[in-house]
C-alpha cells in the first residue's frame, strides 16, 4: 500500500486524518481512489476537465509528477505521494 | 646541562624545511591549483594588525587542535609563518613529527622579512574587544569566524512581519550581531499575539509592533540598527522599501503579498527565505532568484479561498512559528556567510505531531511568467497579479 500525505487544509475533507493508505499503480489511480473514499477532496484535486487543478502540487516521494508523468506515474508499494497546497499563514 | 631555548630553535631550524619569501610569493600567485596551504601562527592581535593574503589563521597555542579545519589533507603542502620565522619553525616541527604532515615548511623571517620585500598586506576590519566576547562561538566556528561574523555586521535583512515568524528570526539575527534589521509591519500589540510572538511584552500591548520589537531588539544587543517601516507592504511602496536589502524574510499571512514580494525580489536579485505555518505544519523555501526557482515557480496560481486559510483566522500551535522561524533564521546566516547550502531548490515540510520533516525537490519552472524573464523585463503593472485573488479572501469574509 502507497501511503498518501495529506496537507492541512484537506484533513477536514478525510475525517483528519495526515495521511490515508492507498492503493493504484499510478498517481492518477491513487488520486481518483482518493476521491472516490472522501468525495470532499474531489474538487479540491480535480478541476472540472478531470485534470490535477494548478494550484495543487503533489510529489511522488520528493519529485514533482509535473515532472515525471503526471497522473500517469507510476506507483510502487513503498511510495509516498504528498500533497500541497500553497500555504501563506505567517502570523 | 640542558639547551637554552636559542639553541632549541637552531636546532629545530636545522630539521625542518624552510622556505624564502619569495618562493612563498611565487608559489601563491602561480594559479595551476597547487598553492600550498598559508597558515600564520601568530596571536589574534598581530594577525589583525596585518597578515599575508589568502593566508589562514591558526594561532601556535591551538595548532593541534585547529589545523585539521585550516589543512585538512595531510599530504598538501602546508606553509607557516611568524613574525620573524621562530615560532612557525618550531609550528612546523610539530606539524611534521607529531600530526603526520608530509610536507611542511617554515616562511624564513616571517611577515618582517615578506614586508621588507615590500610583499602585499591584509589588515582586516576588526571586531572590538566587546564583539569579540558577544560573537566569541561564532569566531570559534571555522564556516563563520571573523570574516563571517563581519559580514552578519555589515548585513542588513528585512523582515516581513514582526509577529509569529519574524519574532524568532529577529531575536536571533539580532543576537547573532546581523548590523541592520529592517522591520515592516503596520499592526499593534495584542494579547493574543503573546502565545507565540515572543518579540513582545504584556507591558507593550497596544504598542505598535515595530516600536515593541525595536525595544526587544535593542535590550538585545545594541549593534543592531533598527528600521522601521509601520506600513502595510503594497505595490506602491515595495520597491522602495526592499531595495538595499540583501536578504528578506517573508512570513506575510497572505498570497496577494507574497506574489508581490517573489516578482519585486526577482527584479531586484534578492533572495528571500520564506515560512509559512498553519496548526502544527510548517514549510520553508528559500527562492534565490535566477539561481533556483522562484516562488511563482512552486505555486504558479494561489487556491481558492476556501483551500486558503490565511483569509480568515486560524489556529497555529505556539511554538511552531518559532521552529519555523529559526530555521529561516539559520538559512539568513549561512546566505550571508556563504557557509553551507541554503535550502534553494527545496521546500521542507514539518509537522510537529508526528514530528517529521519531508523535503521535496522544487525546480525553475522554465515557462515561469516572472523569473523565466530578464529582471528588466519585468513591468510594474505586472507585479503582484494573478487572477482576482482579493475578491475571492472578500468572498470568504
């Protein structure tokens, strides 16, 4: 099982959980699984074209999908996908 | 009858190798990248009043202990010298029968015999006698040191924000001996800040926080100059405000000024280390621009507000902008030293109930609407924008 990391802002949306195990072979699959178990983060993942919205980054361990093959990533057993959101608390 | 400390000298001399001068001269200007290592062994205060260039200083009573940070590989060619080659002979004896060193040589007539050549000569700024008790761990520290801690001296840093995460960052720049801290922030003291923004006092609620923070600052060490700025950061006043500065700490509690703040420092080249906190999460960057990417780069459009928190209030455990802070803090001293690697290119995450850090690789977004840009290129009216940003915050009340 993957293990996904889940930011601040979207805990709410998974009963507060940090972070919820997964399964899928790719980014995308882990993702949508994601949003099928906890409907609340779909539009917070996904705009209405299906793709990631941009203002979501997410890493596969440390690397940017963006940069790999986005959705399409595959995923091992041992992964860790993290997922974030800008954040601008300072005060 | 045992030999007086003259003949002990000369007897030495005659062991170990010595060199003229003028070999020490040739050898450290030919640039085919085997200088040998210089090292003065005199006292602090006769290296302050002038030493040769590019030489390192290690004092004969820490020799020992010290010369492994100055020469660490033990088969590159050390020179040492002194006032007038004495104590760099005897330096050099120990260096070669007791550390190992394989080849070690003593400047005949130390810096008298190279200034009579008429040879070039360092005097570096020193610090007083009172900074050299203040920053003495820091001189003890080989990646800071007098050069360092001078720097920190000369260094001015602005801080955006004198509340959660600029608290922190300011005790500590300002205890490290950081000359100039500029300080922006428009708000007053209030009780609620106390939980966290330990810059502040019960006795300066109501204070406004850039007076409150200088009176901190102040009471610290006052090497520090403090400058104020009791404004809200704006596109009218940006500029302004942040050119000179050689480092800026972001902890603004929102996106529209930290989209402002990433285009103006990218058109001005200056780095900025950036912290944001919510609940018990933290993450830190720094954005060095055209050297790493920018903050445009990592979040090229801001969430929407509900995925915003910063619009509204939000809880934030006490203690997290202080760890938060103080890694920036630590980031601002290793840019201005040069010691290290600043966190460029990398954002840290830290959650403090599970107590652990991810570090995720960030890169220069080559399509990047700012930084994939010459700085000149960058207008004014483009500074800040992004698609209706305040109508959404105004949206979520």
């Amino acid at each position: 099982m993957a293990t996904i990391k889940i930011p601040p802002v979207l805990r709410p949306s998974v009963g507060g959980e940090r972070e919820v195990a997964a399964t899928g072979a790719s980014v995308g699959e882990l993702l949508h699984g994601l949003a099928e178990q906890h409907p609340a983060t779909q539009s917070q993942l996904f705009g209405a074209d299906g793709n990631l919205n941009r203002y979501v980054n997410v890493y596969l361990n440390d690397e940017d999908v963006r940069v790999l093959d986005g959705l399409d990533t595959p995923v091992g057993e041992s992964d860790t996908l993290v997922i974030l959101p800008a954040m601008a608390g300072g005060a | 009858m045992s030999p007086s400390g003259a003949e002990v000298i000369r007897s030495i001399k005659g062991q170990i190798q010595e060199v003229d001068p003028a070999d020490v001269q040739a050898a450290l200007a030919s640039d085919n990248g085997d200088a040998p290592i210089l090292v003065d062994v005199r006292e602090s205060d006769e290296w302050e009043a002038g030493h040769v260039p590019g030489a390192t200083h290690v004092a004969r009573g820490f020799l020992e202990s010290r010369i492994e940070s100055a020469a660490p590989d033990r088969s590159r060619r050390v020179v040492l010298y002194c006032a007038s080659g004495n104590r760099s002979a005897l330096a050099a004896h120990t260096l070669t029968e007791m550390l190992g060193y394989e080849d070690v040589a003593s400047m005949r007539g130390g810096i008298t015999l190279w200034k009579d050549r008429g040879y070039d000569v360092r005097t570096p700024r020193a610090l007083t006698r009172e900074q050299r008790e203040r920053y003495g761990r820091h001189l003890l520290l080989p990646e800071i040191g007098t050069e360092g801690q001078l720097a920190l001296l000369d260094a001015k840093v602005l801080l955006l924000g004198a509340g959660g995460l600029g608290s922190p960052v300011g005790l500590y720049l300002a205890a490290a001996g950081v000359g100039t801290l500029g300080l922006v922030d428009d708000d007053v003291v209030d009780l609620s800040n106390l939980q966290r923004q330990v810059l502040h006092t019960t006795g300066r609620v109501g204070t406004p926080k850039v007076d409150s923070a200088e009176q901190a600052i102040g009471d610290l060490n006052p090497d520090v100059k403090v400058v104020k700025y009791p404004v809200r950061l704006g596109a009218s006043n940006i500029m302004e405000i942040i050119e000179g500065y050689d480092v800026i700490v972001d902890g603004v509690d929102n996106f529209p000024t930290r989209y402002l703040l990433n285009d103006a420092t990218v058109r001005l080249g200056i780095p900025v280390v950036s912290a944001s906190i919510l609940g018990f999460d933290g993450q830190i960057s720094v954005f060095k621009p055209y050297d790493g990417p920018c903050y445009r780069c990592l979040y090229p459009v801001p969430p929407p507000a509900e995925l915003a928190p910063s619009c509204g209030a939000n809880g934030v455990l006490g203690v997290l902008p202080g760890v938060m802070g103080l890694l920036q803090a630590v980031e601002v001293i290793k840019l201005v030293t040069g010691a290290g690697d600043p966190l460029v290119g990398r954002l840290l995450l830290y959650e403090a109930l599970s107590t652990s850090f991810t570090e995720l690789k960030v890169r220069r977004d080559p399509e990047c609407p700012i930084c994939s840009r010459p700085p000149e290129d960058i207008s004014d009216d483009e500074m800040g924008v992004f698609p209706d940003y305040e109508a959404f915050c105004a949206a979520a009340g």
